[in-house]
C-alpha cells in the first residue's frame, strides 16, 4: 500500500522523506481560481515560479506530484466567460509544470480536464463524499482514475468498503490520520467556506471561523468521539491492504517538516510508540506560517477565545509548552487490537448510543484532564455565541431585545 504526502512547499521536506513507499505528494497554491478544502489563511505562501521549480524537484526524485482543485464550491463562475478562461489559464500552467495528476471534488472539472486535458491523472476527492458502491461507480463512468472515500463513515466500515472495491476498478484512497467526527453531518457547508475561503479574488475579512469551533466543541464535548473519528493507526493498514484498498493519504499541507515527516515516517514503517495524538492532531505551533503571522494568529485567538492556553480546534492541538500540563494522550500501545471490533462487523456504527465500545476504549487508552477539557467546551461556546451574534464582525446592537 501506498502513500500520498502533503507539501508544505518547504525544500527540507523532500530532503528528508522516504521515499520508499511513497506514491505522490500533494499541495496547491495558496489560493487560485478553483480553491480547495483549506482556507488561504492556513496555508504557506508560495510564488507560482517557485512553485513550478519545486514540482520538477519532486519529479527529479522519481515521484508523481497531484494538484487539488478540489473545491467544492466555485460560486458559478465556471459558467461565466471570464470563469472558464481563468480555469483554462490554471489548467495551462499545471500542463507547463508538468503536474501528474489533478485532484477533483466536482464531475464539471472531472469532464473538462478528461476531454480537454487527458495527460492529467484525475481522482476525486474525499471532499466529494463518496460512501457508497453507487456513487463510486458514478465517478468512475465518468472517468476517475482513483477515489478517495468518504472520511466520516467508511474509514470503519469494512463491509462496504469490500463492497466498493468489489464494485470498481479505479484506485480506492482512504485518509489515515484525521481526527474528523464520524458521521459529521457539517462537512459539506465547512468544505464550502474553504472552498472559496482559497479562491483568488473571494472578499474576506478573516474573523471568525464557525465550523472549526463547532467542531472542536462537538470533539470535547463526549471523549469517546475522539475514539469513534475514523483515523487509522499505522499497525492496522494492512486490514485495508487485505481488502483492496491502494493508497492511504496522509494529511496536513499546513504542517511543519518535522510533523510531516513524523507521520509519514510512522505510516511507511508501519508502526509508532507513543501518543497517537503526535500523528493524527492538530496544534497552531505546527503551522508553516512565518514569525510574524504567526504571533498575529496567536494574538487575534487569544482575543477572541479569551486570555487562556487552550487548544484552538480540535484535542491534541494544544501549544508545545502546555504539554506537561495539559497532556491529551492517546496511548497507541494499548490499541493493540482495537480494530477487529469493527473489522469483524460489529459496529453498530448507524447509533453510537446504542454502542459502548469506543466509550469502553476511550476510558482504557485516551487522558484527557477534566478541568482541560471542560475549559475547552466553554470557550468554543462562549466563541460560538460571539459569532452567531456578529461580534467578531464588529456588529453594533448585535444583541437586541424583542417584545413578543
């Protein structure tokens, strides 16, 4: 089984992976007219020039190297002149710098860059939700050379991911190392702010950010939601390889060199000791950003979500010097079998109420101090509340009495 690689555009990452099970790596422009499933503000800034020089460099390594267009969302202008000829002016330049293949999230581009742009490899993102037989053999009749399935319902459903394999013959991709909620049923409107959160042009002001506090509230809230996300621990991959399942993605373009490395390196060897967190969370100080921005992003959340350390999105996502404090572990050792439970079919994963298995697990590998945790679910509701109420926007009378 193969891995994609997220590019932080850095040099010292192609320097340092392995590449030995490496299949691509994957980035884009920190925005451009398409977009994709991360907002410009998180991502590193990168020339188009040196962006070109650094897709040869991964080539000259012997590596294929896949541009997202993976919005899911381009606000109709692909049905505009103007639209269509700056899509065509992005599509030309990825044909200049030799790209190997496109990532997709819309069967609009999948046709275009099929029938106008065959040299490109075309798969379909996990943005597309693909969690069904049917719909992958929709995107493959219309011609996907590889998709990656849907995060938050397949990654742990054995029987239908058999299904799938079974039912086409594209590459099947699954992402490894997410903290996504199970059944999350906001992915699609937060795919769609980031989609044009990373088109050029989009007017933003860059406050607020809903649905990463919504989800960060919903990660806290009940701690065995932490266990029930659909991340895969490296020693298991070979339940999948067993089923058919091709590449494992591996994620995020946002992060630092040493943290992309980490994970990949845990992911080729097939193995980590330690805290499973340090591969699948998420923490503002592992950003590509530079000094500067990133004390800015540091000032404007501390403002936002109040004077305190504290994980910004989601558990594991704590800074660096809180750590001895406010350890959120996952113990990877005592995980050690965790998956046949739902390799064997008996998830009942339609209602987790209904189940107590990952509550059970939760209680024997995931430490989360209380006091951490209950800090956590008060500042995303009192940032929730001063969203919905237009604060951050600078609404004035933003919370107006009514007479009923």
């Amino acid at each position: 089984m193969e891995l994609s690689i997220p590019v932080n555009w850095q040099h010292d990452l192609l320097s340092g992976l392995n590449i030995s099970n490496t299949a691509e790596l994957y980035g884009k422009l920190k925005e451009d007219e398409v977009g994709g499933g991360r907002p410009a503000a998180l991502l590193p800034y990168i020339r188009k020039n040196e962006a070109k020089k650094y897709i040869s460099d991964v080539r000259r390594r012997g590596l294929k190297f896949n541009y997202l267009l993976n919005s899911l969302c381009l606000g109709n202008k692909e049905w505009t002149s103007n639209g269509q000829r700056n899509i065509r002016r992005l599509l030309d330049w990825l044909l200049e710098c030799e790209v190997d293949a496109v990532t997709v999230s819309t069967p609009y581009l999948l046709q275009l860059i099929k029938k106008c742009y065959p040299y490109f490899e075309v798969q379909v993102s996990v943005i597309a939700d693909v969690d069904s037989p049917r719909k992958a053999k929709f995107w493959e009749e219309l011609g996907a050379d590889q998709i990656t399935l849907s995060l938050t319902t397949l990654n742990r459903n054995f029987e239908l991911l058999r299904q799938i394999r079974t039912d086409v013959s594209c590459r099947l991709q699954i992402i490894g190392n997410s903290l996504c909620l199970h059944d999350y049923p906001f992915c699609t409107p937060h795919y769609i702010e980031n989609s044009h959160s990373s088109q050029t042009g989009w007017k933003r002001e860059g406050r607020g950010s809903y649905f990463y506090t919504l989800c960060g509230y919903f990660s806290m809230l009940e701690n065995y939601r932490i266990i029930s996300s659909g991340w895969i621990r490296p020693e298991d991959l070979y339940y999948y390889e067993e089923l058919g399942i091709n590449r494992i993605k591996l994620v995020e373009r946002t992060m630092k060199t040493e943290f992309i490395l980490r994970i990949a390196e845990a992911y080729t060897q097939r193995k980590y000791v330690g805290n499973l967190m340090d591969l699948i969370g998420w923490n503002i100080n592992r950003m590509v950003v530079s000094p500067g921005i990133l004390s800015t992003i540091r000032s404007k959340l501390r403002k936002f979500m109040g004077k305190i350390k504290l994980p910004v999105r989601l558990p594991g996502m704590h800074n660096e010097e809180d750590l001895s404090d406010y350890e959120i572990y996952l113990d990877n050792q005592k995980l050690e079998g965790f998956l046949k439970f739902f390799v064997e079919g008996r998830c009942k994963s339609y209602n987790c109420n209904q189940c107590a298995y990952c509550k059970e697990i939760a209680t024997k590998t995931l430490y989360i101090p209380d006091t951490l945790r209950e800090k956590i679910v008060t500042k995303h509701l009192r940032c929730l509340d001063d969203i919905i109420r237009g604060k951050p926007f600078h609404v004035k009378n933003y919370c107006r009495k009514t007479d009923y």
